[in-house]
C-alpha cells in the first residue's frame, strides 16, 4: 500500500469518528489515531479536494455539460439539467465533512505538531474550497462551519460576507507564510515549496477580487493593487500552475477511473465548433477523433439531447474528450498561469491597474496553450491575429470570456463561475432541456440542510429567494 493510500486510508477514519457531536463525545473509537500527523492530514485533505473539484458530480457529469465543453451520447439526464436536490450533494457533504474538517484539524493542531506554514497552507486550501461552496450554492455556513462541538446547526453566512471573509483569511496567510524554516511535507501541490503558495493565495485573491468587481468595484480594486503590490507576486509561469497530480491506480485521476469503466462523455459540439472554426491546435489535445475509420474529422456532440437522439449519434463516430484528460495522471488543475493572466487583463479593462489589457490577453492564450506543449511560435501569432480573437477593448467581457472559456477547458466548477459572470460565450440552452430554454445558474442546496439545518437553510432561501436551478446568485449581477 503506497504512501497516499495509507494516508486516505488514516484520514477517513478520523473523519468518520468525528463527524457526529454525539460520537466524538460518548463513542471514541480505539483503533482511531489519537496523534494526527499535520502531512498525512495536508495530503489527503489535498486529494479529497481535488477528487471533489475534478470528479464526477461536481465537474464532469454537471457544470462540463452545463458550460457545453462536454455532452453525453447516454444517460443524458443531467445534460437536460435534470438534477434534484440530491444531484449536488457531495461537494457540500464532502467539502464540509472531509476537506474542511481535515483543514481545521491541521489549523487547531498546537504549534509543536504544526508549524506556521502548515496552518496557513491549510488556511489557504481551507478558503479554496469554501469560495467553490459559495460559488455554487451561494449563501453557505462559514464563519461557523467546521465547529460541531459548539454549532451544530450553523448559520448561513451572506455570499458577500463569504468572499469578503475570504480574502482577509487569504491576505493573513500569504502574510503568515515564511520561507525560512518551518518546513513541511506531504504537500503533493507545490512540494513544499511555501514561495508558490504565496503565489496562490494572491492568484486565489485576484480570482475573488473579480468575483465580485460587478458587485463592489472599489473593493475589488483595492484588494487587487494589493495583491500587485504584494512582495509574495502571482503565478508567473506554467510551471507555478497550482495542481494535484495523481499517481497511478487506485490513486489515479477521477476522469480516468470513470472511462476505465464507462463511455457516455463526449466533446460537446459548441466547443468542438468554436475550436474549428478559430483553426485551435488546442483540438487535438481537448479531442480524440472517432474510433470509427470512416470517420475523419472530429464530431462533437449537441448539448442536451434525448437519451434516444444521443445514441443514435453512434459511439463510434463521435468524439471523446482527449486522452490527455483520462490518463491515470493527468492533473486536476486548481489555478493556471493563464487564468491569472486573464484575470489581469480583466483588471486593466476595468482600471483598476494601469497594466496593458491586450498584452496581458494575449499573454494569456499563449500561456494556455503552452500549457498544453504547443510552443510553435508561428502558430501561436496566426492565431492571435485572427479579426475573431484579437482583443476587443469596447466590448472585453466578450474577447476574454470566450478564450478563457476556452483556456478553462475542463475545469468546470470554475468555468461556470465564470461563464456566469461574464455573461460569454452566449450559449444557447440544452436541446430538450427542461427549464424552459434556460440554463442552470447554480447548484441545489442538498435535501439534508432542509431537515438538518432547516432554520438556517430557510433564512438562506429568504434571503437569496429561492432554491432552484435558475435564482442568480448575489455575485451574478448582470
């Protein structure tokens, strides 16, 4: 059994004896470790987070479908944005039983068990994932989540509140970090290398910054001349990418476990048309042609079809998404060097910094296809001279919406987000949806909140105003 097995092996059963109030106190379980090790918990809390972020619930059989980078050719319900109040259970459950739970032990632990830099490294991975929480979900249980012993029911925290909380929690721990001493290990992230994860905490600020620039624009952009005023600096390079990369089987990506066995996903025919149609060398890697012989090209497939319609598109003669993204070690990509980038060129269009937006732009689409191995320098300028890729600064929600859309691939938690708040690319809903021509904004809070934490769930609905697919999120202004 290798390392990480028996370190998420160890960490589950901690989790599992500590996730009820009653069992902690009166059910102490004596094969339990009583002495849990900062790295073993910093390891699995970081694969348990990126399993969450990168898996099947959360990315590729919803918001990939809803976002149209992949469609399905069977079991086409969630493509039709069929989903109930049970469909997105596991990045609450999960992100708050286990990633959280695991974080605040790493945090609470006394400062002869965990020094200074994995406190803040766990605060930092602690803020990632309450922002994909409130991205999703909206209002959500922050200031008291995590504390059973003394809120067992706790309040939801106004989704303003959430990202405001959020970005001073990150602001400390950048600030807290030190690169001298205080070593740390099982860190599969950055290896322990604490000046990159400065670097994450600042490129996560930036990313929260815009989130809310639509919202408060001031304190957007204050806290961005911070972050570039910021000695710790941003991710400045591929390499400084932040993200898990997976081992082999049993430990090997989510998408790779689920294609060993399953076949129902397929690049979606918007994205396979707008990749087409800009010439993209990225193709190749986001596709595979069909296994058919007879056919040449790649064939995505429409979103949201019938189960029936779907099949009839054959297996064989449609497109599955690259092999890139189902090999065994293929990583879950947490925050590119391109993102950042893009999120700088945003900041300049706004003005709230006097960098150069269309420099930055197309600094941005290089990085991303770097990021993939394509470096023909020839290549990468005809594509940036195309009239329909060229940065618009009149209308740069649209130029930068589209190719980050594009440079998100994948990653679709954080393509939603931000598909939602900048309103491109325009797509056009599922082809038997069944929200009436439109599509989802957000994820469903679980059923158990209405039952378990009825109180505080019913506040959360009173002040957001409803609990469906289609109420827009306090962020989601326009």
């Amino acid at each position: 059994m290798n390392k990480i097995n028996r370190i998420f092996i160890a960490a589950m059963i901690l989790m599992a004896v500590s996730c009820r109030k009653d069992l902690v106190e009166m059910n102490k379980n004596p094969n339990a470790t009583e002495n849990p090790q900062p790295d073993y918990l910093l390891t699995a809390a970081q694969k348990i987070s990126s399993d969450l972020y990168w898996g099947a619930d959360n990315n590729f059989n919803s918001t990939l479908l809803i976002i149209q980078h992949w469609a399905k050719v069977q079991y086409t319900e969630p493509d039709r944005y069929i989903f109930s109040n049970s469909s997105f259970t596991s990045l609450w459950n999960t992100g708050y039983a286990q990633s959280i739970t695991n974080l605040n032990t790493i945090i609470q632990l006394p400062d002869e068990k965990a020094n200074i830099n994995y406190k803040n490294v766990a605060l930092i991975l602690r803020s990632w994932v309450f922002s994909l929480l409130t991205d999703a979900y909206g209002d959500i249980p922050y200031k008291q989540a995590g504390d059973i012993k003394n809120n067992f029911t706790p309040a939801y925290d106004a989704q303003k509140d959430v990202y405001y909380g959020l970005l001073e929690e990150l602001k400390q721990a950048s600030a807290a970090l030190t690169t001298t001493g205080n070593a740390i290990s099982g860190d599969v992230i950055y290896a322990g290398k604490i000046d990159r994860w400065k670097k994450f905490a600042n490129a996560l600020r930036l990313r929260i910054a815009l989130r809310i620039a639509d919202r408060e624009p001031e304190k957007a952009k204050q806290t961005i001349n911070e972050v570039l005023s910021d000695g710790g600096g941003l991710i400045s390079s591929n390499a400084e990418t932040a993200q898990f990369t997976y081992s082999t089987s049993p430990q090997q990506n989510p998408v790779s476990a689920w294609f060993d066995t399953r076949d129902e996903f397929r690049i979606a025919k918007t994205i396979l048309d707008k990749l087409t149609a800009l010439n993209d060398p990225r193709i190749s890697v986001f596709a595979n042609k069909p296994t058919d012989p007879s056919v040449a090209t790649y064939v995505g497939v429409p979103s949201g079809l019938t189960t029936s319609d779907a099949n009839n598109l054959g297996f064989a003669k449609t497109s599955r998404p690259g092999s890139f993204f189902f090999a065994p070690t293929s990583p879950a990509v947490i925050t590119s060097y391109a993102e950042v980038l893009f999120n700088r060129a945003e900041a300049a269009a706004r003005g709230f910094t006097m960098e150069n937006a269309s420099e930055l732009y197309k600094a941005a689409i290089t990085a991303s296809f770097n990021q993939y191995g394509i470096t023909n320098a020839a290549a990468i300028n005809d594509y940036l001279a195309q009239t329909s890729v060229q940065y618009d600064a009149g209308n740069f929600k649209k130029s930068i919406g589209e190719q980050k859309w594009i440079a998100l691939y994948g990653q679709g938690l954080e393509a939603f987000a931000e598909w939602r708040r900048l309103d491109h690319p325009q797509l056009t809903p599922a082809v038997a949806g069944v929200l009436d021509k439109k599509i989802p904004v957000r994820f469903i809070y679980p059923g158990s909140e209405q039952s378990l934490n009825g109180n505080s769930y019913r506040q959360a609905i009173n002040n957001q105003g409803a609990d469906n697919l289609l109420t827009k999120l306090w962020f989601d202004r326009y």
